[in-house]
C-alpha cells in the first residue's frame, strides 16, 4: 500500500474508497475521496483494501493529465502564483489521537494533498508561520507583509494566503493598509479540516488560485459563498467578517454585496462590484505599525475604571452603541486619554450603518470631546488602521475618516 | 391657533398640512401629517394659517372616531396596556434649535403624540427613566423590572416599554432574566426622531401594543421588519442585536427568523416560530443583579495585561474569535482570574453560530482552565445573563450553559 494506490478502508464506523494520500503521521490515513476531499482515518482499527496501484502519480501531475509533466516544472503558459501560509486548518493534516489539529505546509504539500491544484498555475511557496490564527500578532503581520512584497516583486501574477479563519479578516485588513499591490492577494482558509467529508479546503484553495490569477489588485478574502459547493465569494479583506462559528459560508461583506464570485464548475471569476483592477498601482510596502492600540466594546453596567487599561496608549478603538455612544460618564475620561495624547476613534457595535455623532447630545459631547468618527469602519478593522495610520499617516485624524483600502464605503442613501 | 386645529406651516424650506398637536416647548410646532407621522417644526421663521379649527379632539379620541368617549375612559371590551418609558427617541418631542431631542412622557402624552394607539386598549402610563439609552444602567433596570412587576400585579394584560433603540437589547435581556411572565412584554422604540418624515414611531408604537395584547408570555423587540411602513417583527428579548446605526429595520434576531410579525394594516399579530403562551407561567420577580461583570472583545495584538480590568471582579464575559478563542499567552492569566473567583464565559464575536472549545487544542486548553462555553448566547446577552447568574442561580456554572430565557438556541444542525 502506496501513497497513489485506490484503497478501499473500512473504519469502525464507516467506508471509504479514494486514493491514499501522503500522511504526516504513521497513526492516520489520508484518503482523497471522488468528491474531491481529503479525508483523515484513524489507522488503528481500520481495513485496508488496495484496489489498483499507482492511479495517482503524487509528485503533481493527476492521473488523466494526458501526461504532463510534474507541476513543479515551470509552464510558460500559465502564471504564477505564490502560495504563502500561516497555519491553520487549511495548512493542516489530522492528528486522530487527540482530534487535535497541526499545522504544516509547503507549496509542494499542498500539491500532494490539492491535486486539483495542478495545471492552473506555476506555485511558489513559503511558510511565514506555523499557528493557528488566534495566535495571530502584529509581527507576524509585517512578516506576511514582507514575504508577500518579495513574492510579487520576484513575480508572482498573484499571491494565495493560507489563513486561520479565526483572524483572517483581521489579517487581511492589515495587508491591504501595509501594502499597495499591483495582483490579488487573495486570503483563503477553511471551516472544517480534511478529515472531515465536508472539509472546504479544496474548494477554498482552489478558487483562492483562480481569484489570484483574476483582474484584480487588491487584498481579497475567499471562502464558500453558500453551504453547497458551487461558489466562492470574493470579499474585500478591510470589509468582510467572519459571522458565523461553523458554517462554511462564515464570512459575509458587512453591509455590501461581496466584490465578486468564483464559480467552482466553470472557473470563471466575476466581479459585481467595482475593484481595482490588476497593475493599478505599483508595489509598495509600509510595513510600520504602532502596537500600543487597543479595542474596548462598550456595554451597560461598564465601569468608567475600565477605560484607564488605555491610558498612555497610542490609540484606542470604542465599540460604541447605535450611532457611536457610550454612557455619558465615561465621556470625561475619554477626554483626559485624548488630552494625554491618545487618539480615540469611536464605531459602532452594530457593525452596519455609519458613525454620526452630530444626531445626539451624547455623540456631540464625545466629537467635543476630541473622538474621531470611523465611519462606517468595521471596528477590528479600525484597530488595524488606527495601528498602522499612527506610523504611517501625516495626518491621523484625516486619515481615519477617508477611506484608504476599501474599509469606509460610499453611503448608499442619504441618511446613512 | 390651537392643538386640535389643521394647519399649514411654511418653514424655510419646505411646507407641511396637518393637526397640531401640543408641544413641550414654545420653540417648537409638531404638527401631526397625513401619514401619521409627527413632524416638528422650529417655530421662528415659519408662518401658519389656520386651515380649520377643532378638527381634532386632543383629549384622546380621533376625529372621525364616531364620537367616541376620550380613551382615558375605561373600556371594559378592551384589554389594559400598561405603557412604561424609559425615554429615548420614541418618547421624545423635538427641540430643533440645537437638534437635540429631549425626552418627556407621560400615558396621556402618548395618546396626544400617538391618536393611533386610541380605541386600541386601556392605557396606563408610567416614567421609570428619562434617560437615552447609552445611559442606561443595572439599576434602571431594577426599576424597571419592579414597575412592569408591578404593572402587570395590578391587572396589565400586556405590558409596552419605551426605550432608546442603543441599549435595547441589553435591557430586554435584562427583563427576561429578572421576570416570569404571563403576559407580554414589549419593547419598543424609534430609530427617527418624530421631527422626521421617515419617523417610525407610531407604526413601532401601535405594533407594540397589538403585541402586548397577544397570546404570549415572553419579552419580546417589536420594531420595524423591513424599510418600509407594512410590518413590525417580534423578536425575542435575548436573541436581538441593534445590527445597523440608522435603518428602520435595524433590528434583528440572531440565528433564526423572528418569532413573529405584526402586521400594520390589519393589526394581525402573528407567531411563526415556538413561544411561551400567555398565562404558561405565574409572574415572578427576581431583580438582583451582581453588577462587577465585565465583558472584552478579545483582538489581534491584545496585551494579556488588559485582563487585569478584571481582577477581583465577580465575572467576565469574553467575547472571542471563531469558536470562542483567545491567543493563547492569554490563556494562564484568564486561569489566574478563575482561580481568585471570576466566573469566566466565553461567547463568540462572529455572532452566530454556537462556541464550542473541544475542537482546537486552544479550546481545550481554555476549558482545562475553568471556562465556561456560552454556547450560542450573544455576547451582551450573556454579560447580563452572568450578572443575574451570579445573584439567582445556584450553579452558575450549570445556568450559564442552560437556555433560561430562549438565549440558547437548539442546535439546528449536528455539527453546531
């Protein structure tokens, strides 16, 4: 029994028929099913039956390539994409010990373990880091940022970021305020690992690629669009969030449509709404961010006390209610943190609709007092902004008010 | 020129037709418009012809009404609404020299402001808080728990509350922990001053009472269900999230489709999904609140020592990512505060979708630590839920992972 063989397995609960897959562990099986997953299978415990050998070459090329060569071989005709991860499920094989999930990953791994992958471009591939994303820090954003200006400058026709979902839109706001990119860089991931049937990793993968070979330049967000395996959605990275704890279809535009879609079947990448299109701006990194940021989401019963955990910060994001509120006790202690030289941008915990806080008393006081309005900033993104606007902008206040990468937008009515 | 009497008001810009209503200040007019919508009016500048007087009868009964007695009269065919304000924009006329919108209310102003909501009920009127609702605090919400108690101990077949649209949530929340109900409770409030054409007011208003007259026993958000003036949805009190800053229909149940509508026109009042039926249970107050109960939204580049605002504190609600994650330097000071006493719960920023800390290595750790999973219970919703948990409860551990008041949803799919 070979990695490339058919195998038929038949675990304690259930059968599996596909071809065997390369493991990182002696204690589980990895089997590609007709659908397209990997599924992980503990191996104690488990039948196995080889059913033909070798029907998959696993250096690359799939079976039925009409033999082409190993995809590691540069085409002329295709581009190339770069394939940068940072851990997470997508990057990850499945240790059935603990249940637990770990995570590695190079380009040639995800070959092996995404044969769909082939034929669609020239890979490059990097790991930056090796966590899941809720160990996600400002270093490793400027490490992403860096890695992926090398890549491009080296170039790469697009660049594919494995991501944990955890923080992806975190991630990818941070990337699109560092970098000024003339490609997509298009950040992917997945809900469920490989070892489950209706793991989304392939499916993300594989349009993330398409997404990164598209029109497009700028920082992109691409996962399930539904819970059925048709479509991708292409999110702006400074506008999508992660609105759901399971569903594959997690991530939503916030107050928008997404930018575009891929279609699984046919390939085709369409963009509804308008972008940026590829080679717009040249490349360009300002990696700078000032880390001394915080977020405080406001709710009833907070103690004014709480606020002083900002005090001589460089920033500080509030989560205010409705329009940009907090109660109004609060608002002299925001005002000595901005008189202490802290810039306070208020948002909104309902995360669609506009700041205004010209409506109310209590919104007028907070504008008196000194606090920026975000407007239509979803608040993690603000964070974000506000780290990197504090080292890189002239003007912060300007700066948090004008849209740089997409994440304030146009209003839609009037009264917005 | 007379409350009571038709009039047109040239402003500087535009010219209204209507009644005029009594107004609190001499500032302004508020002149009610064939729409139902009250709109005011600086009173400077304008010019107003007396069309017809006494075309209204300000003491309650509508013109046309068929000479109905004034609706302070008792009506033994009419079920009795107690209507509580707590302030915000629904209770409050305009005060246009400064914009702000100063609240004021009493039963009998309700009726002058609202003739819709004549002939529909028996009204009783009280002020628990003259307050907007970013001001709100534990302690009104005592009060408020003790007059709606109180109300419906005195004979209220229903009971409607007014309340600023910011903290809503929070204090329907608030009411579903602090009462058993055998009547309905409904919030309701205004996300456009009456100063505006677009005012949703009164169609929130008489929707409400409709479903403080219905065949339910729970806490209920009754406010507009689209953007436009033909339905009111009733969502229930602890899975309702303000998810815009400014549309009419800014209000939504989380996870489900709202439990029912009311439907403007034919004043139908409609339940789609399961409730509690009215008289299911005996009216029951329990109003004591552990009000040290802090609530973080956990984000990328959060130093471990922002925990330290909750030293000592009774709880803490985080409010992590995906599955309910933190970084995992986090994780020995949130043991460190479970060890000295905090009740730690851990919910979700995506909103939807239910916490579930087995899967990843970082959830194990976190459970191994002592936190609780909040399952699927809002984030703001659970803040409040741990501050009643920790007063009424026996073993909070047990209620904070028990649905108490419809805040736990059934899991819809296995894998939730």
């Amino acid at each position: 029994m070979n990695p490339g063989d058919r195998v038929r397995v038949d675990s304690d609960d259930r059968t599996y028929e596909g071809v065997l897959l390369p493991s990182s562990t002696d204690d589980d099986l990895v089997v590609k099913l007709e659908g397209g997953y990997n599924v992980g299978i503990d191996r104690e415990g488990s039948e196995i039956d080889v059913l033909a050998e070798d029907v998959y070459e696993i250096d690359g090329a799939q079976d039925g390539d009409e033999g082409e060569a190993s995809t590691v071989e540069f085409d002329d005709d295709l581009p190339t994409i770069s394939l940068i991860s940072t851990g997470g499920t997508i990057a990850s094989t499945v240790d059935y010990r603990t249940g637990a999930v770990t995570a590695q990953f190079d380009a040639e791994d995800v070959l092996r373990a995404v044969p769909d992958l082939a034929g669609r471009a020239n890979y490059r591939g990097r790991v930056v880091a090796n966590i899941l994303s809720e160990n996600m820090e400002p270093t490793i954003w400027q490490d992403l940022a860096s890695a992926v200006y090398e890549e491009i400058e080296a170039g790469a026709d697009g660049v594919v970021v494995m991501h944990g979902t955890d923080t992806m839109q975190y991630s990818a706001s941070a990337l699109a305020f560092m970098l000024e990119t003339p490609v997509p860089i298009v950040f992917t991931g997945s809900q469920r690992s490989a070892d489950r049937p209706s793991s989304d990793n392939v499916m993300n993968a594989v349009s993330a690629v398409e997404a990164a070979k598209s029109d497009c330049a700028e920082v992109l967000v691409c996962m399930h669009a539904s819970d059925s395996d048709t479509t991708c959605a292409l999110h702006r990275g400074t506008r999508v969030r992660k609105n759901h704890t399971s569903r594959r279809d997690a991530f939503e535009t916030v107050g928008a449509e997404p930018l575009g879609t891929v279609d699984y079947e046919s390939e085709d990448v369409t963009f509804r709404r308008a972008h940026r299109e590829r080679d717009a701006v040249d490349l360009e990194l300002s990696p700078d961010l000032e880390t001394d940021v915080e977020l405080v989401k406001f709710t009833p019963g907070m103690d004014p006390a709480f606020l002083e955990i900002a005090e001589g910060s460089a920033g500080l994001i509030v989560e205010g209610t409705g329009l940009g509120h907090v109660h109004t006790d609060l608002i002299p202690k925001i005002e000595e943190l901005i008189e202490d030289g802290t810039t306070v941008v208020m948002t909104s915990q309902c995360l669609e609709g506009r700041v205004c806080d010209r409506v109310y008393d209590t919104g007028r006081d907070l504008l008196e007092a000194g606090v920026l309005e975000g407007e239509d900033t979803l608040p993690g993104t603000a964070k974000v902004k506000l780290m990197w606007a504090l080292e890189n902008s002239e003007d912060v206040d300007e700066a948090m008010g004008t849209s740089l990468a997409g994440e304030i937008q146009e209003r839609s009515v009037p009264w917005e």
